[in-house]
C-alpha cells in the first residue's frame, strides 16, 4: 500500500491543500512551524480516525474556521481508493470510494483494508519522530526485549499490556511471602476460626438436637407454603369462576340459539345478486340510450330550408365554405379593431381638447431644444433667485440711507462755518483774478479761486464720519441698481428666448412651467395618431375580406347574404354540420339498429340469470334474498358473540364451568377452598411461630463464637478462598499463555527482524556497529571491533539509530502482510551529518519495497536525486 494524493480540506494551518506522493522516497521541505507534525497527524487521523475534544493537542482544528478534515488516495493492492474524513461523531463522517471500479463503498470497509493494521501499531512502527527514537532510554531492558520479541505478532503490545495487567492482579490476591494480599490474609483468618471451633465443642450436642428441629421446622415450612400458595391458586381461580358464571350463562344462551347456517345467502352470494342486477341495469340504460339515439337521427332527417337552398348550388358554396373559418377570424378582428379605434380616438381627442390651439396641436420638442430649455430655465431660475437677493440687499440699504438722513439734517458740524468762509474766500479769488492783467495771471488766479472753493466745500465736508457713511451707502445703493438693472435685462433676455421657442413650437399660450407635461402628451398623441393609421389599415384589410365573401355568397345564396354576420355564421356552420352529417346518417341508422337487437336480448339474458339465481333459493322476489340474507348476518353475529364470550372465558374455565350444575354448586366449591386455605395457614403460623423460638435457642447457644457459627463462618471463608484461589489462578494462566503464544506468534519472524535490523545499524553507523543481539536478559550490540555495548552505554544518537534501524527492519520484513508507508517527522535531529546522510541513502534503498515519507526542516535533501520533493510553505 502506498499515499498517492493528500487533499487536505482544514486542519491545523493548511486549508485547501493537496500533496501529491510518489510510491517510493519523498521529500516533504519546510522549515519549523512550517506543518509537519500537522501533516503527520493528518495522515494518521484520515486513517484511522479524528481524535475527540479530550485530545485538544492531537485534533489540529483549522485555524481559519475552514472545513475540518480532507482525503487520501491510497493504492493497494492494484487498485485506487479515495478515503475522505471530516468532522463528526466516532472518529469523523467516513466516505470510501473505489476509483478502479468507480464504486462507492460502506465505511466499514476501511478497517478491513487496512487490516491487520491499526493505530496503536502503525504510530509505534511506522510513524517515526526524534521523541518516540528518544524511548529508546526511558523504556526499561525487559520492556524492550518484550517488546522486540513480540513485535512479529500483530497488536502484540495491547496483549503484553493485558499480560502485565494480569500479572499486577494475581499479585494482589496471593505471594508466597506477603501479608497483605487477599489470599494471604484469609489463610491467616483460616486458622484463627479454626482454633475458636475447637473450644466451642462442648456445646456440641445440645446445639446439633436444637439444629435438627429447626431443619425439620423448616422442610415442614417450606412444604406448608407450598401447599398454601396451591391452595391460594386454587381458591383464586374459583372465584374468577364464579365472577364469569353470567358470561357463561350468556355463553350457554347463544349455543343454544344457533342453528346451523344455510347454503345460499352469504356475502359472496349477496355480492353475486348485485352483479347481476347491475349488469341488468346497464343493459337496460344501453338498450334506453340506443333508442334515443334512434329516435334523434330521424328527427335530423327533417332539414331546414336554407339548407334545401344550398344543395343545388353546393358546388359553387363548397369553395366558399373552406374559407369560412379565416372569414369568422376576420369578423372577429374586425369587431375587436372597432372597439380600439374607438378607444385610440377618445384618448386622441381629449389631448387635442386640452392642448390644441386653433385646430393645431403644438410640436415635440428635438433633443438639443429640450437641453437648450433646461439650461435657459437653470440660468432664468439663478437669475431671478439673484435678483431677489439683489433687491433685499437695495431695500436694506435704502433703509439705512433713510435711517442717516434726518441725523445729519439736525446734527451740528464744528466746520460748517469754516466751509463758508473757504468757499468766500474762492469766489473772492475766482473774481478778482478775472481783473488781473495778462492771461497768464488771470488763469493763476482762477485755478487758485477752484482750489479754495474745493478745499472749503468738499474736503472740509467730508472730513466728517456721518459725510463718509453717507458717501459710502450712496456708492453700496448705486452699485446695487446697476447690478438689479443688469439682471433684469439678463431675465428678459432668457424670457424672450423661452419665448420664441414657444411660440416656434406652438406653446405661446402655454406657461413654461407646463410645458414637460405637454411634451408628454404631444408624445402620447403622436403615438396614438401612428396606432390610429395603423388600426385603420388592418381594420381596412379585414373588412374587406369579410365584404368580398359576402357578396361571393350572395351571387348564389342570395337570400342568406341578407342575415347579419352573426346569423350568416351561424347558418353556414349548419350547413357543414349537416352536410357531413348526411354522409354518415344511413350507416349510422343502421348500426343502430343493430345494436338495439343485441341490446334488447343483454336485457333478456340479464333478466333471465336474475330469475334463475332467486329460483335456485326458492324466493319470487329479490326483496326476499335481502330478508333470508339478513337473517344469516344476524346468526353469523351470534356465532362471533358466542366465540368472543368463550375466548373470555378461557378453554381450562369454559370446560370446568361445564363440568358445574348450577351456580350454588360452584359457590360451595368456593367455600369448601376457603376452608382448606385457612387451615393451611393456621398450620403455618404454629410451624413460625416454633421455629422463631428455637431461633432464640440457638442464637442464646451461638451469642459467644459457639460451634455452629464459627463452623458457619469457617466455610464461608473456605468458599470465598476458593474464588480467590479461582481468579489468581486465572490471571497468572493467562498471562503466561499470553507471553507463551506471543512467542510462538512472533518466533519464525523475529531472527528475520534481528538480521535486517542489523544489517541496517551497520549501515546507518558506517559499519561501526555490525550486530544487533537479543537475549532473554539484555540486548546489546556488537562494535567493529567485536565489543559489546547495551542501550545504556550507546549516545543518544547513536541509540536513536539502533531503534530506527529495528523500526525499519519490521516494516521491510513485514511488508509482505503490513504494506504500510513509513512517515519520518523530522527523526534525524540528533544524526551527526554523515550519518544523516548515511540515513537518507537506507531510506532510499528501503523505498524500493516500502513508501518512505520524510517531512524534514534539512534543504539539502532538495539537491538530493532520490525522491520526489515538495515544498510545504505556499
């Protein structure tokens, strides 16, 4: 057997990841942490199961909260099986499938696959790690000779186990020089009562003469119980007797009134009357139904007179008749045509009503002329928004300006007559400069005057704070009125565009507000105008169709070209109805004849086994089977009554109860019973009552340790050492039966074992240890140099490799009946590196008979060419 595939679907940190195995060496590459005790564990819990909660460490639940468990394909024996295990009760939810044969099998055909292989053996053999190499020293000489001996037997270490377990018991019942084992202590006990009987002896005979009456007391006891429990019965059952003498008298009744049953009136014959009756009835409604039929195919001969019309023109209506079936669909269209024509031009209507203007319905708008209106209406509504906010803003300022106006009218400025006087003073200038010789002066003198004039009036006046907050809401109000005008001849201009499109498109006296749902409704009427001129054009066409058929049928039956659509369709399907009907009226008239022949004589012959059947019975009437067959029910519910009241009382009760007279008979039974009883039990009671008193006797006689009871207690303990001598007997036995059997099991395969792994130690130790040699006592190994050394005396290394070097040897030697594939977690820690190297090369050797898995932290099995490697980090 070998690992083809691991699917691992969550467990531990691995989640949805498949290895792919080789049948001989492979290398599984990671370095710590990187999971490879995880996929150790892994193999081992697909196999042979997922340990429970109580095993947290050994359980490697996903990390992620993924799916818990995966799947393994495994080759043996020829053929490929696909075990997959996920979380679940026992061990997980098993599924195996053959993938030679393509079959799904039971789960309970995994062990036997695996067979004789379970988990105990496989960990302790073929699942190899540095911690289970290091038992080598904490296991003792003698556990691991055992061990090495009774490895060829299968499951070999539970039977030592259950050896030891045996051992352990039989020494706490019996050692030939303990005290306090159960044995011994009882041998002790033994003797103690002994020596206490043989002081009691003088009490002897007065104890044996009370001891033989009490013997005698209680037979006789015993036999008065005995009597007294059938006496008990006895008296029981004669009263359940006597509380059923009236369902016997009931009984009684019934068998006297039954009579024997008469032939001929039972259910199946009531079953047979019925039938015949019924095949009666049905052949009278048959012959009924058939006269009918009759009756109407001569009244169908009567044909109407448009149909007397048609035939001596069928020839040119024929041709006219096969078109009938379109021509009634056209009808049928044309009407359905009318009524949505007229609801297409309703709807039209009352959207011309609501938007026409003039007669003219208004256009659709294009596109591009829906954007332009969306963004004239977006630039009108900012606009008028800022406008608004530039009017609010006007009135604020306005009303401070008012608010200022009559503060300055009454305040009185410190300046005001300064200003007076500067602007004097430039006039005075101004004009006497006009009488100054020469231009030039003249001009001096008037540029000085405007000075003065300017300096007295405006910079004097505006020097004060009132002046510049006026200036300043002067300049704000007229800003405000150019930025309002501005934006007014803004909203006028967008205005009249939103007029002239309006008013291009026939929505002058539409507000622009209303104009969405207008170009709804312009939408919808023009789809109405094109469904309109399409209903038009079909209801054109079939009318048409419906117009040239009628006056084709009217050159040759004129007179029903007159009728209405309804009534022509009417009297045409007639015409077909009848016509095919002609066809077959003769031949039907006939049959039917014919069958009320064979009708008339089912009724006869029906009527006739009716008349025999009442004759066989002598009864004239059908009545009178019913009343006899009634009668016959009732005598059969007489019998069942008789049967149920027998079954109550029982056969053993019935036939004593027939065996009585009269009811008086069977009471003084009952009490002659009672009698006998109470006699019983008073002869009981005398028998207690002594025997309670030669118990006192005895017990007076036995108060200190006297014969009886030490000779009592004496035999108890020699039965009780008896089944104590039983069960040491049983568990030493055993034990060495087992040892014995394991022996002989494992005898023929052990040297095997031992050579092998010799071979192997030396391999693994570069020939430094050559033999491995196992004795009763001890095991020891054989040095180059043909010294020996025990376990005891080897480095850890080196011990670690003897106990790899017989692991090894088992599964090679054993690969014939355990195949079983050898998974390495990184065993070789404690190698020096030649004898690591020494390790992977016998690893290579073995891998030709055995799969070999070693999942090791070491990289340079990488440049190694004898295996498959696989990385275990992504």
């Amino acid at each position: 057997m070998y690992l083809k595939t691991l699917t691992i679907y969550g467990f531990g940190h691995f989640h949805d990841r498949t290895f792919t195995l080789d049948a001989g060496l492979n290398y599984l590459v990671g370095p710590n942490e990187a999971g490879k005790s995880t996929l150790t564990q892994f193999i081992v819990a697909i196999l042979f199961g997922i340990p429970t909660k109580k095993h947290p460490e050994l359980r490697y639940e996903p990390l992620d909260g993924s799916r818990f468990g995966g799947a393994l394909t495994f080759v043996q024996a020829k053929t490929q099986y696909t075990v997959s295990r996920t979380a679940g009760p026992h061990g997980g939810t098993v599924t195996l499938h053959d993938d030679t044969t393509d079959l799904t099998l039971p789960a309970t055909q995994l062990p036997k696959l695996l067979a004789p292989m379970d988990q105990l053996l496989f960990t302790q053999v073929y699942v190899i790690n540095e911690p289970r190499l290091g038992q080598v020293f904490s296991a003792s000489k003698q556990a691991l000779i055992e061990r090495l001996r009774h490895v060829g037997a299968v499951g070999s270490d539970y039977w030592l186990q259950r050896a030891q377990q045996m051992d352990k018991q039989a020494d706490t019942l019996y050692k030939p020089q303990g005290r306090n084992p159960q044995l011994n202590q009882q041998l002790r006990t033994y003797q103690e009562l002994t020596d206490k009987l043989d002081k009691a002896n003088a009490t002897y005979e007065t104890y044996w003469q009370l001891r033989q009456e009490q013997q005698q007391r209680q037979q006789q006891q015993a036999d008065l119980q005995t009597q007294l429990q059938q006496q008990r019965r006895v008296t029981t059952t004669l009263t359940q007797r006597v509380s059923q003498w009236s369902t016997y008298v009931a009984w009684q009744r019934l068998a006297q009134n039954q009579q024997a049953a008469v032939s001929g009136f039972s259910a199946t014959d009531a079953t047979q009357l019925e039938q015949l009756r019924g095949q009666l009835t049905a052949a009278k409604q048959t012959l009924t139904a058939d006269q009918q039929r009759i009756a109407t195919a001569q009244q169908a001969a009567e044909l109407p007179e448009f149909f007397q019309e048609y035939l001596p023109v069928a020839a040119q209506v024929d041709p006219l008749l096969t078109e009938l079936p379109d021509v009634q669909l056209a009808s049928q269209q044309q009407t359905a045509l009318k009524t949505t024509r007229a609801e297409l031009q309703r709807r039209a209507t009352e959207i011309e009503t609501q938007f026409a203007q003039d007669g003219q319905m208004p256009r659709a708008f294009s596109l591009a002329t829906t954007q332009q209106i969306d963004q004239l209406q977006q630039r009108l509504t900012s606009a008028n928004q800022q406008r608004r906010q530039l009017q609010q803003t006007l009135n604020q300022l306005n009303e401070r300006y008012q608010q200022l106006q009559p503060a300055k009218a009454h305040a009185t400025n410190p300046l005001a007559d300064k200003q007076v006087v500067w602007l004097t003073i430039g006039l005075a200038v101004l004009i006497g400069a006009m009488f100054l010789p020469g231009a030039m002066f003249k001009l001096v003198g008037a540029l000085l005057g405007v000075a003065v004039g300017y300096y007295g009036v405006f910079l004097v006046d505006s020097s004060t704070p009132a002046s510049r907050q006026l200036q300043a809401l002067t300049d704000d109000i007229r800003d405000s009125q150019a930025q309002l005008r501005e934006k007014g001849r803004l909203i006028d201009d967008l205005t009249n565009q939103l007029d002239v499109i309006g008013t291009a498109h026939g929505l002058g006296h539409v507000p622009v507000e209303q104009w969405s749902a207008t170009q709804a409704a312009i939408g919808e009427w023009e789809r109405l105008t094109q469904q309109l001129e399409t209903t038009d054009t079909q209801l054109a066409a079939v009318a048409q169709k419906v117009t040239d058929f009628r006056q084709q049928l009217a050159t040759v039956l004129p007179k029903l070209a007159t009728s209405d659509n309804a009534t022509l369709w009417q009297q045409l399907a007639t015409i077909v109805r009848l016509k095919t009907s002609l066809k077959s009226q003769e031949s039907e008239l006939a049959t039917i004849a014919t069958r009320l022949t064979h009708d008339q004589a089912a009724v006869t012959s029906a009527q006739q086994q009716v008349t025999t059947f009442l004759r066989t019975r002598n009864l004239q009437q059908v009545d009178d089977f019913y009343d006899r067959y009634q009668v016959q029910r009732e005598r059969a519910s007489q019998a069942k009554q008789q049967a149920a009241l027998a079954a109550q009382l029982g056969p053993e009760n019935l036939a004593a109860l027939q065996q009585v007279s009269d009811l008086a008979a069977l009471q003084a039974q009952l009490q002659q019973a009672q009698s006998k009883q109470q006699t019983v039990q008073a002869q009981l009671d005398h028998c207690t009552e002594r025997l309670a008193t030669l118990a006192g006797q005895l017990t007076h006689l036995t108060t200190s340790g006297t014969q009886a009871t030490l000779r009592q207690r004496r035999q108890n303990l020699v039965t009780e050492m008896q089944t104590t001598t039983e069960k040491w007997l049983v568990d030493r036995l055993a034990s060495q039966w087992i040892e014995t059997t394991l022996a002989a099991a494992s005898g023929d395969r052990l040297p095997q074992i031992i050579a092998q792994a010799s071979e192997f130690y030396g391999k693994l130790t570069e020939n430094r240890y050559t033999k491995i040699e196992l004795t009763s006592t001890t095991l020891q190994v054989q040095k180059q140099t043909g010294k020996w050394r025990t376990v005891s005396q080897l480095s850890r290394g080196t011990a670690e490799q003897l106990d790899l070097a017989v692991k090894l040897a088992f599964a090679v030697v054993m690969q014939q009946q355990v195949a079983m594939p050898l998974i390495i977690d990184d065993g070789f820690v404690n190698f020096d590196e030649r004898r690591r190297q020494a390790a992977y090369a016998l690893l290579a050797e073995i891998s030709h008979k055995i799969q070999v898995i070693l999942l090791t932290a070491d990289t340079t099995v990488i440049q190694l060419a004898t295996g498959r490697v696989s990385q275990l980090s992504d």
